[in-house]
C-alpha cells in the first residue's frame, strides 16, 4: 500500500513562538489558541496529486479483490438544464471524479489502466456553437498541462479507448465503475466482468487521509473562512437584519477566490441559535443577545466548515458568557485529547462529561452527575455529534455512523471508530436551548428530576452556542486549521471597537 503522506513541511513551517511545540519525524504537533497560518502557497504550486490517488485507490482494491486487473471507469457531472429553462443548474463536480482528476469541468470522463499505471482524461470536443457564448474551452494541450493524468483525449473518443484498452487485457479483467455513475452511450464489452460494487467503497475509504496538497487546500479555506468570520464580527453591531451578514460573508469569500460555499451559511440570531441546521437567514435583529455563524468557503472543491457564537453588543450576558464557557471548555478538552488512534465514541463522550459539570455548576442541571450521563439527559442541551470529516464534502466519507443506534447520546455521531492521522475533523460542541428538544425532557420524570427548570429559563434567550475548528490528526495531537477568534475577551473587544 503507498504511503499517502511523508512530509508536512512545506505547509506546516517550523514557528517560533512561546506556545510548546513538540515535532515528530512527519508531522509536527502544537497546542496554539489560535495557530500561525501554514505556508500552504508553495504547495499550491503544483499540481492536485491525482495520479497518486488512483494508484491508492487501485492499491485498496487489489487488497480487496484478489487477482485484480483491469481499469478504473468514473464519469464527472453532466451539464443539466434547469426545469423549464434554457440555463444550466449551478455545476458541483462529482468527487469521486475530482479525487482521481483535480480536474473541474462539466462533462468529463476518466480511466485509469490499473496494470500500466495510466490515467486518462476524456475532455468534451470543441462545438463551435458554444464558443459563440462561452468561448473556447479547454484544449487537449491545456489540460494535459493542468492536471495530474497521462494521456488528455475527447470524449467521443471513449468507447475506442475502452475497446482497445480491454482487447489487450488477459482474461479475467473487469472494468471497475460506480452504480448509476455510467452514461448509457458508454460500453464495457471488451471486459470480462463489470464491478460496480469496490470503487466507491475504495474512494471513500481513501480520502480520508489527506495527502499534503489536500492539506493545503483545506488550510487556504480556512483562512479565508476566518478571515470572513472576523468581517462578520466587524460587522454584527451596525446591520438590522440575519442577510446583511450572510452577505458580509459571501462577499468576503467570493472577494478572496472561494466563490462555491461548502455548504449554506446558518446565520441564526437569537433563539434561533437552537436551530442545529437553521435556513431563513432573514430575521430581525433587534433587541437579540447572541449570533451563530456557522459558515464555510471552499477552496478547489475542498471544505471549511466553522462556526462562532459572539454577542450581537458587543458583551455577553451572564448569562451567554456562563454558556460560553462551557462550551469553550468542552472544545478546548476534547481537542487536548486529540491524536492518532484515538476513539472518537471517547471523545464526544468526553464533551457530554464536561456539558454535565458545567450545567451542574450554573445550576441547570442538579443530581449526581454520573446518573445524569447515564440516563442520557444532557442530551436535551447536547444533542448532536461532537464532529464529523472533513474534506471534498462538508460530512465526509469513511465516517461509518451508525444512526440506527439505540443509544441517543451516539445516534447522531457521524464518526464511528479510531482516528488516522491525516485525517481532517471538526470539533464542534455546542449547548443549546430548543424548546422543541428540551420540552419532553422536562415532561418525562426520568429526566425532569435532573432538570431545574426555574434556572432553566433564565437561559432560553441565549439561544445556542456551538464552536466549531477544523482539526489535521496527527500522531501525537493536532494542528487546527481555524484561525477565526473564539475567545470571548477577543471576540467582545473586536466587536466593541469596530
């Protein structure tokens, strides 16, 4: 099996600060607030590895499958119309194209001959019609010169290709594709066998270890997502209405390149806060404590994913700040837990042991506190998981949750199992005050008795509070990508003096 990465160097530079830093022989680890900006322009110099990745990927289905030969068949997202209309619907690449391409067009195709070590990328053919409004596309030599594959030739060459490819095969190769990821115009005759069952399985197993370009990716999206966090912080105590700042922004992103969000900004103010996956993004602000962004550009194809909780004054109430600080401190412990091969279960788990002290300590909660863990009722204010990959996608591959589990504190916990190093996570714990969630709690005595709801609704304009990083899992610990202030002195001050 190929090793995905070796050195991180070039995107993690030696730093000189009076933080601890301790190195290892791949991957240096240090405990920063708030962590220095990886030098990750060099490495996005060069090309998106893919060609290395579909060697991964071949390596994982030769383990998979025994005697595997033959080629690797994905196709990338086709050009579609919208309903009724004679423009084109706004175009995500596929990722499992793009993981083994780097390339971003529409209508592209790929094979990767696993025996001869060679990729090929079919590019849609000129039509002169379309260059009257879109101009000339990518040429044949342009895109050998961009990406990471071998050979560069015309989709309409693709069927020759295969045919040829497969008549050289000895018998008993197959062509290795997706399920309902294969165009109809598209023939495998020559092959075998078809399996339509490794590919995927194999691309999603293997992105999660990040290769140092990927790294890069992610770190440019960060920064640009943090840098559009603070404009929003400037921002929050001079607009009216939740749209002025999603606007901010947006903005900011399309402004720095990241022109595609990983995923639709939550701009929640008030209560709305208690809503995990909140849309409207539209209401009054006025005479509201507290704002959640959660908000995340993405940089080729590559998510950010981070959210802040911050005063819309400019000062936390008691009450918020009290919030606040448990959820800081659940971000902070679980993130000093961090390394590789940890369980994840472990450390959500974690995150609900601190939530309970908090609470028992500002008085929300009352009771011993083992029996409040046991019987599940911290997760009225902690519903979610502490986290889940990131990537290509925001929820990212190889994750394995299991949300059949009749466990409620880990029914929602989108990653199940030990953390590789190079993998990305996000850490994002969070408290929160829906009466939706937190009503039938009160109703049920299982869990009323750890409950005082006289203290309780002191607490239900605080909305929520959630704190989100992004984390790189080293060997020893972490780097977090995510330079967006968070701590609530800093955040006050910003706010105060914009």
């Amino acid at each position: 099996m190929r090793t995905r990465f070796s050195s991180f160097n070039t995107i993690f530079p030696r730093i000189t600060t009076t933080t601890t830093i301790a190195r290892t022989s791949t991957i240096p680890y240090r405990t920063m607030t708030t962590p220095a900006r990886m030098d990750y322009e060099t490495t996005l110099k060069g090309k998106y590895p893919a060609k290395r990745h579909a060697q991964c990927v071949a390596d994982y289905i030769r383990n998979k499958v025994a005697g595997a030969s033959g080629v690797l068949y994905l196709e990338g997202r086709a050009t579609k119309l919208l309903e009724d209309s004679d423009e084109a619907e706004p175009f995500r690449q596929r990722r499992y194209f793009y993981y083994l391409t780097g390339c971003p067009l529409a209508d592209c195709l790929y094979m990767y001959d696993m025996d001869a070590d060679k990729s090929t990328l079919f590019i849609p053919p000129i039509d002169p019609e379309s260059v009257i409004w879109s101009g000339l596309p990518v040429s044949v030599d342009e895109a050998r010169q961009k990406w990471d594959v071998d050979e560069v030739k015309y989709t309409t060459d693709v069927n020759a290709t295969l045919a040829h490819v497969g008549s050289q095969k000895p018998r008993g190769a197959s062509v290795f594709a997706i399920p309902h990821q294969v165009s109809d115009k598209v023939t495998f005759i020559e092959f075998d066998h078809k399996n339509f069952s490794i590919l995927k399985e194999a691309i999603e197993v293997t992105r999660v270890v990040k290769d140092e370009y990927e790294l890069a990716m992610m770190a440019k999206a960060n920064d640009i997502s943090s840098d559009g966090h603070k404009a929003v912080m400037q921002r929050v105590k001079h607009v009216q209405n939740e749209r002025e700042l999603e606007a901010v922004f947006l903005g900011h992103c399309i402004a720095k390149g990241a022109r595609n969000q990983a995923y639709p900004s939550i701009v929640a103010s008030g209560r709305a806060a208690a809503t995990l996956h909140y849309v409207p993004n539209n209401a009054d602000m006025a005479g509201k404590l507290n704002l959640l962004l959660d908000a995340g550009g993405e940089w080729d194809c590559y998510a950010s994913d981070i959210t802040r909780t911050f005063p819309i004054s400019g000062k936390f109430t008691k009450e918020s700040r009290e919030i606040y600080d448990i959820v800081l401190k659940m971000q902070s412990d679980c993130i000093a837990a961090l390394r590789e091969g940890v369980l994840w279960d472990d450390v959500h788990l974690l995150a609900h042991k601190i939530a309970i002290d908090g609470l028992l300590q500002i008085g929300i909660l009352q009771g011993d506190k083992d029996d409040i863990l046991e019987s599940r009722t911290s997760v009225a204010f902690f519903p979610h998981g502490l986290g889940h990959y990131l990537g290509m996608d925001t929820h990212d591959t190889g994750g394995n949750p299991n949300y059949a589990d009749k466990d409620t504190m880990f029914r929602y916990l989108r990653v199940r199992g030990r953390l590789p190093a190079g993998s990305v996570i996000t850490v994002e714990p969070g408290i929160y005050f829906c009466n939706f969630i937190i009503e039938p709690f009160l109703k049920d005595p299982k869990h009323s008795k750890y409950i005082n709801a006289d203290v309780l609704d002191k607490y239900w304009d605080v909305g929520g509070v959630r704190i989100e990083d992004n984390l790189v899992i080293t060997k020893d610990g972490t780097y977090n990508l995510t330079t967006a202030p968070k701590d609530p002195d800093e955040m006050e001050k910003m706010i105060q003096q914009s």
